[in-house]
C-alpha cells in the first residue's frame, strides 16, 4: 500500500481542494466522497491519471465538448453540478471515515439548488447519505 493510499490530507477552511460546483436549474448534480490526492494537488474535480470522469460525460452526450478537469467550472453551462460528502478533507475512500462525511451539509444543498437527479460517482457516497437525505427523496414534485 502506499502513502496515496493511507493518508487523508485536511483542506484548511476556505481553500476546498475543489469547490463547490452548484447553481441553480441544475440538471444533475455529481457528488462523489471527496477529492483524492491528484485531484487536490490539481485543484481540481476528477483529475487523477485513470478517471473516466470527464471522457465519459462528453462520451454520453451530457457535455458537448471534452473537459480538462482544470475546467470544472464551466460545468454548469451545462446545467449540471459538483459536490462532495467531505468538503474539508482529501484521500481516498480506504481513509475516510463516516465523520468525515457531512451528509445533512449535502441534504441542505440538495433542498436549496434542487437538481433533478443527484448522481454519486462513488458507492461510498450513496450508502453514508442514505440517511440524511432519505427525508428529502420523492419531497419534490
């Protein structure tokens, strides 16, 4: 195992190693755990060496051009969102712990932007919100 693996690094408050990328109207909303390493010294969503983030959105007609993860931003020309469970900690899903998850943060979110359909791009990140959001799936009509 190495340190990438086995280290989980704190983001200090206000410097998010990816910010929170919402606005309204949003179409989906991705929500993964939280950044990993590449993506935190990248500043950036999505950037490690093998993710198929970025190809597979352009690949599946949900963006219309292919994105660098540095571009996260303009993700929301397109009405879709990013966000994490942990918003003050990097690492990988072996070093997150369930406190380091902030599932009524996400819930809050999720009632002020209210997308059509909020993804986790990690199993992870769906079984630790299940909890705090089940109050709020099928409240929108």
């Amino acid at each position: 195992m190495t340190a990438t693996n086995t280290a989980k690094t704190s983001i200090p408050p206000g410097a998010d190693a990816a910010s929170i990328v919402l606005e309204g109207r949003m179409r989906i909303v991705f929500c993964g755990t939280a950044v990993g390493e590449a993506s935190a010294l990248r500043r950036a969503y999505y950037a490690g060496p093998g993710s198929a983030f970025w190809p597979t959105l352009f690949q599946e007609g949900l963006i219309p051009i292919q994105l660098e993860p540095e571009q996260y931003t303009c993700i929301t020309e397109y009405r879709l969102g990013l966000t994490d469970l942990a918003k003050t900690i990097s690492g990988s899903d072996r070093v997150l712990s369930r406190q380091d998850f902030d599932g009524d943060g996400l819930r809050e979110k999720m009632r002020h932007y209210t997308p059509k359909v909020l993804a986790f791009t990690r199993k992870r990140a769906a079984e630790s919100s299940w909890g705090a959001l089940s109050s709020t799936v099928g409240s929108r009509t």
